[in-house]
C-alpha cells in the first residue's frame, strides 16, 4: 500500500500542478512540500505542523485529510516501536595490578601510626596532647655571661688609662728614623716621578686626596712634578714651602737632612 506521500504526489501531478504552483495554492513553502511527499518528515518544523501541512495538501488536492492523517499516524507508530536493546558488555571486574600494592603500603602506614600513637599513650597515662597545645618556643637573645667577682674581690676600674699623646707625632717618626722620612700629600691630580738614594722609586699620576710616604737615607729627589701647585712635601716633620704655581712642571727637587731649611734644584 503506498504512504501519505506518494498518495499526495500522485494526486498532485493528476491535477497538472508543478510544485510552485501548488505552493501558490496552498501557501506551503516548496521545501515542505517535497518534503512532505518524500516522507522526510525531520525537516518539517514539528508534529503539530507536519499534521497541519498534510490537512492542507491533502484539502487542496481533493483528498480525504482523515485518510492521509491515518497513513502517517501507522507510520509514526511503527518507527516508535522500541528496538530490542542489546546486552551491555559485562564490566570487567579486574582491578589494575598496582592497587593491590598500594592497599598494601597504606595499610602498613596507617598500622605503624597507630602503634606508635599507643605506645605514646602508653607512656603518659591520663594525658592527652593535642595538636594545637603544642608550643614551639621563639627563638630568644643569647643572653650575656655574668662573671661573679669574689665578695671580697674590689669590683674592675672600667676607668680607660689616661692616654698620653706626644708633643708632635712628626717629631716621633723623626726621631725613630735615623734618615728622612717625607710625607707627599696630593690636593689636585699631579704626575710624579721619583728618586730614592739615587735609585728609581716609583712614577705615576696621583689623584686629587692622595698621599704617599717616602722614606730614605741621604735624600730624596723629586725628578719631576707634573703639577707643582698640587703636591704639599713634609720633611721630617717640616712642610715645605710651596713647589711652584698650579699646572707648573718643576724638576730635580733634591729633599736632604742637612738641608731641610732650603730647596736644592739641580742645574
């Protein structure tokens, strides 16, 4: 027996109507309309309008609409007949190879705590230490050691010893040499070059607040000051006039003992 559908197509294509121009009849879009001729009943918006659109075709194609509603109600009842259902696949009741050892190990641990918490009950009868009584002492200042003096023991003179200080400190360092010592005190950058007992000492640019201390026999010569203005010269305790103006470059300045009163250039 042939369904809605095809009782409708037949009926349609007897009376000589294209689709389109049973859309015009009807006021049902195409789309349903071949749809509902087709029987592909999921593209129509529900049951409720499926029902209505085949009403409405079937009125306008001169069919009974109760016959048509029939067809589609058999059809909706077998494609709502349950399929049997399968069987699921039993579960497999095997457990994975590594619960069995951790069962293992936290059984063991929750055995050895508890044996150690009896143990511990065990050795304090009657008392009961919770958690949060436990204080942890703060960490205190080492407090200084207190020295006892005997009774009869006079308490220490705290008092420091007068400190003596020499008359001039120059004149000291003098005194405990026996040759020259000379102080070379730097107020601006100066390049020098010098001498000690005829032999090579040092050379060098000296920063701004240097000093540098020289110690010899017989003499010191200054072989050549690259700022004459910068350089300040202490003699065995005596500062020395000045060694000529800012920016100056002076040469062969002789420091002697027996001459300390006097600047000796050497022609």
């Amino acid at each position: 027996m042939a369904g809605e559908g095809q009782i409708l197509r037949n009926a349609r294509v007897d009376k000589g109507w294209s689709l389109t121009q049973a859309e015009e009849v009807t006021k049902i879009r195409i789309r349903y309309l071949e749809a509902l001729e087709e029987e592909a009943y999921h593209i129509l918006p529900g049951d409720t309008y499926t029902k209505g659109f085949l009403r409405t075709y079937a009125k306008h194609l001169g069919i009974n609409p109760e016959e048509v509603l029939e067809h589609y109600k058999a059809l909706g009842q077998q494609q709502e007949k349950p399929l049997p259902a399968e069987p699921a696949p039993p579960l497999s009741r095997r457990r994975p190879q590594w619960i069995k050892p951790v069962l293992v190990a936290v059984t063991g641990v929750v055995a050895l705590v508890v044996v150690i918490g009896i143990a511990s009950l065990s050795k304090h009868p009657g008392t009961t230490i919770a958690p949060e009584d436990i204080v942890t002492p703060l960490p205190t200042t080492p407090q200084e050691e207190v020295v006892q003096q005997p009774e009869n023991t006079p308490p220490p003179d705290n008092t420091p010893p007068a400190q003596t200080s020499p008359s001039n400190p120059q004149n000291v360092i003098a005194q405990e040499n026996e040759g020259l010592v000379a102080q070379l005190v730097f107020s601006q950058p100066c390049w020098i070059r010098v001498n000690v007992d005829g032999q090579f000492a040092f050379e060098g640019t000296f920063t701004q607040g240097a000093t540098k201390e020289l110690k010899a026999k017989d003499q010191i010569e200054l072989v050549t000051v690259g700022n004459a203005g910068g350089l300040t010269v202490t003699l065995n305790g005596k500062t020395w006039p000045s060694l000529g103006a800012q920016g100056q470059v002076v040469n062969n300045i002789i420091l002697k003992k027996d001459s300390a009163n006097q600047i000796s250039l050497l022609p």
